[in-house]
C-alpha cells in the first residue's frame, strides 16, 4: 500500500473540483521531530463541557478579576463567579449586545455601546456612569492606570483619571491619521491600538501633562476593523478582521506595525458570501502548546479557527440532533479562568469548559449526557494522469483500541465517502471500527472501492471518542 496526504487543515476553493479539502472539528498537529510516523496528524477539537449556568443568558462578556472572581454578564444581569462556582448578581446592565470589561485592580469599567458603568471591587457596587461627556463605548481597554474607551461615531477617544472613575470632559483626543470613525482599540505590549474603518493608528503613553497618551509616529496602518469584536490578542501580538478603502474580509495579524495576512483565498472569498461579517465575534485562547483564534459569524452561522502554532485554519461546529444540521459553536466569550477555558453560551447563560479530553458538546438540558461532535477529514484530491484506476483498499492510520466500555462508542466507527465528481456529490456510507476499548491492532481499513481517475475522500467519526488520524494508504492499480 502506497502512502498519500491526507493531512491537513480546511482549504475548500470556490471551485471544489479544484481543491475540495476541509477539516470540521478536527485540527493537523505538527511534529517537532523528524522521527514521527508522520509529519502531522488531525486530532479532536475540545468538547463544550458544561461548568455552570448563569442567568438567563446570553453570556455577553466574560472578565477575570482574580483567581478568586469572575465577572460574567448574563443577559441584563452583571454577576461575580467564584472558582467554587457560586453565582452572585451586582447589578442590571443596559442593552442586548456585547458587553466589554476592563479592570484596574480598584475597579473595573464596562461598556454595552450606549451604556457604560464603573465596579468598585471592594465592595462590589455597580454604578452607571451618568458624567454628560460620556456618550458610550464600544470598547475599553486599561493603559497605565487609565481606563481608555471609544466615542461611538466618531474618531475620538477618551481616558478617566489614573486609578480611578472621574471622568473630564477635556481629557480626549481624536485619530487623526484619517478621517475614519473609530470602531475598536485594543492595548497590547502598553501600546493603545485604535481601530478606524479604513485605518489603524497607534498610541503610547508619553507622560505629558496636559494629555498622556500620544501617537507613535511611524504606527499608521492602511487597513481598518471590519467587525469590531474581532480584534484579539494571540501569540504576542493583535489580530483583527479588516477593511479598508479597496474591500474587507482579510484577516491580518500585526508584525510589529506591518499588518501580515493570515488568511486564505479559499476562506476569504467563504466569508466574502455572508450576509454580513461585522458582526464577527472572536476570542483567542491557548491549549496544548496551540495558540488558536476563533472567530465565529452569527450571520452566517459559521466559526473558523486560525492556529497560530500550524499556520492552517479548520472549521468548528455543533450539530442539531434532530436534522444534523451545522451551527457555530456555542462559545463567543472567554476567559481563563479557576484552570480552565471558559466559554459563554451566545444564546443561553450556560458556561463550558473548553475541555480537549471531552468528547461531547454539552449544550441542552441538565443532567444530559450531551450532543455528539461530528469529526470530518475531506481529503486532498487522489488525482493520477486521468487512466482509470482500480482502488482495492484503503486504511487509515488511525488511534484505535478508543471505545467507550458502554454505551455510544462502545464500538466507534469511521464512515469513509467519496467523490468521484469534485466533491459535487457523495457516496453512501462505508464503515470501519476504530476497535472496541483496548483493541489496538484494529485497522481502520476498507476494500473493493470500485474505480476513478480521480476522486475525493471524505471520512467522518460522531463517536465520543479520541480521533487522531495519522496519515493514510491506498493499494490501487
């Protein structure tokens, strides 16, 4: 049996009879030596692993405080979450969208676009800023003792007193660089990075007495924030979807000022076709050794992740158990938080656990045991000189001896599909065990798979177990 790639992460172009590859819920995993079976293999996304409910929901914004705290905001509610996961609420929050929270160790600012409030943590008392100069704010961001926030509609930003809530209506100051509107900011490495609709600027704090914070020189950007919410930070530096003058829809990551894009054509021109992308929401998050940015589109019903460790995007999703329909996961919010990743739920007030040993999206009622994940590997084409060939086996390198003692897994399948038209259409379901528990000379392999010039392979795993595909083989003549 001959080797072929198989490997890989999501790259499915506008034309599938070009390249047809998509990876769903599983991401490649590089090897660093020279030595492994492969030089990578896919492996199992983390389950959404319930942690707690909070309010009604949704979970609009998630801030950790300390070890010990947790702010969430859960639909009109503001609550504090200890480690223990008891649940206290503050105080009612304005509005219905994202809700962003910064602290200064005193106090934390948050911002729900036309409402903004102060939390003094000593005492946990919320009040809502009421100062006539405030007029909301999409973002905030803490800077040296300052909270920093946007003007909404327009290209302004202001600063409250250092290490504190009075705010003074003279202490703002505008981007100029263009006459774009601000829509996001973002602080990274103590640089505040402003993000207009067409272009990107950056301050420092200066230390001048009228007015701290001024602009870096050389830090203008020709390429602004298509969706607010998207700007992240991830494996030290700032990620954002952008726009400008001549389109939008890339995804850019800073090299020092330079933006460097990140994503791909087939991706872009995936996004290009969504009813609308600025109101992408993304969150960032590290996992063994993987430093992931997700980046879901509530339009569009779709979430991408770009791995930052791999240089590759895959897709995620959850599946309707009823008409296996495909959703974007339900986690848009994070925070790191008593050892775990968490994650709000973008319609109910549940929080999960990013849990890479859990096998199940735990998204529906108390006490069940959670929806099954579907893992899918749509292959790079197997394509020859155009002769017919006759396909007599295939295997797929795979983890086995993985089933469950009881129950759904018990004996996991591979279903292994094709194409023999681009990817255009399917056949129906081949199956093949990955070994009941503890059966590790199982194979994963499948014979008499008829014959093709060329075709696509397509194999999906729904089993509750670990899926790590390795590489794959084929004897053909």
């Amino acid at each position: 049996m001959t080797e072929f790639p198989f490997v890989g992460g999501s790259y499915t172009s506008r034309s599938l009879n070009f390249d047809a590859q998509r990876s769903v819920n599983l991401y490649p995993v590089m090897s660093e030596t020279s030595t492994s079976r492969s030089v990578a293999m896919l492996t199992t996304t983390p389950g959404h692993k319930k942690w707690m409910d909070v309010g009604t929901g949704p979970i609009r914004g998630l801030l950790r405080i300390d070890d010990a705290t947790l702010l969430v905001a859960s639909g009109a509610k503001l609550y504090r979450v200890t480690a223990g996961k008891v649940a206290t609420e503050i105080g009612a929050l304005e509005g219905a969208g994202p809700v962003r929270m910064a602290s200064n160790g005193k106090q934390a600012m948050i911002v729900t676009g036309a409402a903004g409030y102060f939390l003094t943590l000593a005492n946990w008392t919320l009040a809502k800023i009421t100062d006539a100069s405030f007029t909301g704010a999409d973002a905030v961001a803490f800077l040296d003792g300052y909270f920093v926030w946007n003007r909404p509609n327009s290209g302004e930003f202001a600063i409250s007193q250092l290490y504190g809530t009075q705010i003074d209506a003279l202490e703002f100051a505008t981007a100029e660089g263009a006459p774009d509107g601000l829509v996001s900011l973002i602080v990274d490495h103590r640089e505040l990075w402003l993000f207009g609709k067409s272009t990107t600027e950056v301050w420092y704090n200066s230390g001048a007495p009228d007015f701290p914070l001024a602009r870096v020189s050389n830090a203008f950007i020709e390429h602004g924030c298509a969706a607010p919410h998207s700007v992240a930070k991830l494996d030290n530096t700032v990620f954002w979807l952008g726009a400008d003058d001549r389109g939008q829809g890339m995804l850019w990551r800073a090299n020092g000022y330079t933006p460097q894009r990140v994503s791909t054509f087939p991706i872009e021109d995936a996004w290009s076709r969504y009813p609308r992308i600025d109101d992408a929401v993304a969150f960032t998050y590290q996992q063994g050794g993987h430093s992931f940015y997700v980046i879901s589109f509530p339009s569009a019903d779709a979430t991408w992740v770009y791995d930052a460790a791999a240089n590759l995007w895959h897709e995620r999703a959850w599946r309707t158990p009823d008409t296996d329909d495909m959703h974007r996961i339900r986690g848009h919010v994070h925070a790191h938080f008593a050892g775990a990743h968490l994650v709000g739920d973008h319609s109910t007030g549940r929080l999960y656990a990013l849990d890479a040993e859990h096998y199940r999206d735990e998204a529906f009622g108390e006490g069940e045991a959670g929806e099954l994940i579907p893992r899918i590997r749509v292959a790079p084409y197997l394509s020859g000189d155009g002769t017919r060939r006759r396909l007599h086996a295939l295997e797929i390198v795979m983890e086995t001896g993985v089933g469950l003692v009881t129950g759904q897994g018990e004996d996991p399948q591979a279903m292994l599909q094709w194409s023999d038209d681009g990817g255009h259409s399917w056949s129906h379901g081949h199956w093949a065990s990955m070994g009941k528990v503890g059966e590790r000379k199982t194979r994963a392999l499948w014979r008499r798979l008829g014959s093709a010039r060329e075709r696509v392979l397509r194999v999906e795993v729904t089993d509750p177990v670990p899926v790590n595909i390795i590489k794959a083989r084929l004897e053909a003549s």
